[in-house]
DNA sequence: CCCTGTTTATTGCCGG
DNA sequence: CCGGCAATAAACAGGG
C-alpha cells in the first residue's frame, strides 16, 4: 500500500507500541536504565515518524511508563543532577511480546498484588538487580581500561550477565532471530553482535528504522553516534563520583511489591527460526563477541529470581 | 514555566 | 460480540 522506494517510509508509524519501543530503548543501553529525556531521543533517533507530534506521542509515553506495571522508576542519586527518575523494565515482565506482535502483547504484565502490603524491600530488588548490573560492567569497564571505549562497553553489557538477555533486549526485539535453547550461543552471539536483520522477513524489512549513518553495523540499538553517549557514559559520570553505585538503589513502584519467580523463562522460538541468523551480516567490525567476562553472575542471575510477576488480567 | 509523572476517561482494534 | 490492550487526550501535582 505505501510507496516503496520512497523514503517515505519513515512517515510510517512503525509496529511496535510504545511499550515496545521504550523497552526497546531501556533495553538498548548498557546500563539498562534511562531517563524520560533519554528514551524519547532514543525513539526519535530511529524513528523519523516521531519527530512530529511529539507532544502527542510523548504524552502516551509517559502514560505508558506510569501505567505499566512492566516499567520501574529508579530515582536518581540525589547528588545526580537531571530531572526525573530513570527507568528501567520490570526484570520479571518477561516476554511480553511471545505473540510475535509488537503492537500488542498477550497478556499485560501487572505485578502481582497481594492483599497485604509485602515487604517493600521486594521491590527494591529489582533495584539491587540493576545495580549490581551496572557495578558489573563498571568494574569490568575499570578492568579494561577506564575510558570505556564507546563500544565494547555495549557488548560487554550485553553479554556480560552470563546470556541472561532479557527477551526485551532489543536483539531480540528488532533481531528476533530467536535464542538459543543452550547450545550454540554462538551463532546467537554472532548474529547479534552482527547487528540486526534490516532485512529479513520479520516484515519485510524496517523501513520504519531510521538507520542513521551506521546504526546497523555494529551498535544494533545502542549508541551509535555521539548523540548517544549523552548516556553510554553514565557509568563515567558516576565514576567521577568517585563510588561505585550506579543510579540509585531502589525502585519504586505504586504497586505493592511482588513475590516472583522468574514466571516461565521464555523459550518461545518465534517462527523466524528459519531466517538464516546472520541475515545480512553488514560490516561487523570489531564485536569478538568474546564471552571473556570473568565476571561472577553468581548473584546477578539469582536475584532477579525473587521477583515474582504475574502476568494477570 | 516547562518537564516529569500520575491518573482518569474515551475510543478503536484485535483476539478469543 | 465482548473483554482486554493500546492510543490519545487531558487534568493535575510536584520539582528544578
């Protein structure tokens, strides 16, 4: 129906909703957390179709952010200058998009309410999760070479927490080749690293990504240009600090806490299975894809299993 | 004041 | 057809 050949393609609003794209976002950066401001560059990066309107369309976002139950607010250090908290993803939201559609998900993930109030240390583990995260991959960024170079700090960050991708990584969003059930990472690496399929079935193609400058080859979502670092850095500027904490500690949420347990792992293997995983391997420089993180997921990974989601009606 | 968040209401669409 | 999800509008509180 529309015009191919055209540019105009990025007129087009793009399939996903806009808690697809915000995961999308959060997902996208190493730290796993960003703020409003950050989010919104990141959709208009991509997306020319919401350079317009924004009032509008900024609006529904934030309506979304504070609706979902499968976005978490982490305030900010006090001493961290800025406006607003940061936002993260509910490490228990799951995939929300099993269904293959990224305009609508099967079920809303809400967190599961308990009659009575739960500890609301519950909650803030979600917190402790993202930062150990990100005290991860400080140290790890320490151990390379402090100046993180702009982009082995996103693989690192991606492939850091021992494969616990959550399926809301934009690898898995945009490059839904699929995951791997345990064995050949490898390929699952590659592709990744690779960047995503421009052009695979998925939908034909992604007309609606705006695959400024060089998007594609190397950084999927993540920082490609200097706009981004904005954020890529914020593990530097909390360096500075001279402490090792990323944002802050504790989300908070409305809602009551939650008890969770890691509901179901997606194993789903959505129908792309067949494309081949390196769609189009563009010019995938660097990457290694190294699994060279001697970091010790010990608790990373257990942690986020104490959160308990439930995906209710 | 503008940005960030929260909340309520309305409407359209999709899937069961 | 109905219920749930998403998009949009809009009012409003709080903060820098």
């Amino acid at each position: 129906m529309p015009r191919p050949g055209r540019n105009t393609y990025s007129d087009q609003k793009p399939p996903y909703s806009y808690i697809s794209l915000t995961a999308m976002a959060i997902q996208g950066c190493p730290e796993k957390m960003l703020p409003l401001s950050e989010i919104y560059k990141f959709i208009m990066d991509r997306f020319p179709y919401y350079r317009e309107n924004t009032q509008r369309w900024q609006n529904s976002l934030r309506h979304n952010l504070s609706f979902n139950d499968c976005f978490i607010k982490i305030p900010r250090r006090p001493d961290q200058p800025g406006k607003g908290s940061f936002w993260a993803l509910h490490p228990s939201c799951g995939d929300m998009f099993e269904n293959g559609s990224f305009l609508r998900r099967r079920k809303r993930f809400k967190v599961m309410m308990t009659s009575d109030h739960l500890a609301p240390s519950k909650t803030s583990e979600a917190a402790h999760y993202l930062q150990q995260h990100a005290k991860l991959r400080l140290s790890a960024l320490a151990a390379t070479g402090t100046h993180l170079p702009q982009m082995s700090s996103y693989n690192l960050g991606v492939s850091q927490p021992s494969t616990f991708k959550h399926p809301f990584a934009i690898e898995n969003i945009i490059a839904r080749e699929y995951k791997v059930p345990g064995g050949l990472a490898f390929s699952t690496m590659q592709s990744m690293s690779a960047g995503y399929p421009l052009h695979n079935q998925l939908t034909t193609s992604w007309p609606h990504m705006y695959s400024t400058s060089v998007i594609d080859s190397a950084a999927p979502i993540s920082m490609a240009s200097s706009d981004y670092s904005a954020y890529g850095v914020p593990i530097k500027s909390l360096c500075h600090g001279g402490q090792t904490l990323p944002a802050i500690p504790v989300p908070i949420k409305p809602t009551p806490a939650s008890v969770l347990g890691l509901s179901a792992l997606p194993h789903h293997i959505p129908a792309f299975l067949s494309n081949s995983p390196q769609s189009m391997s563009p010019t995938s420089p660097q990457t290694a894809t190294s699994q060279s993180s001697p970091a010790t997921p010990s608790e990373t990974l257990t942690s986020p299993s104490t959160f308990q989601s439930v995906a209710v009606h």
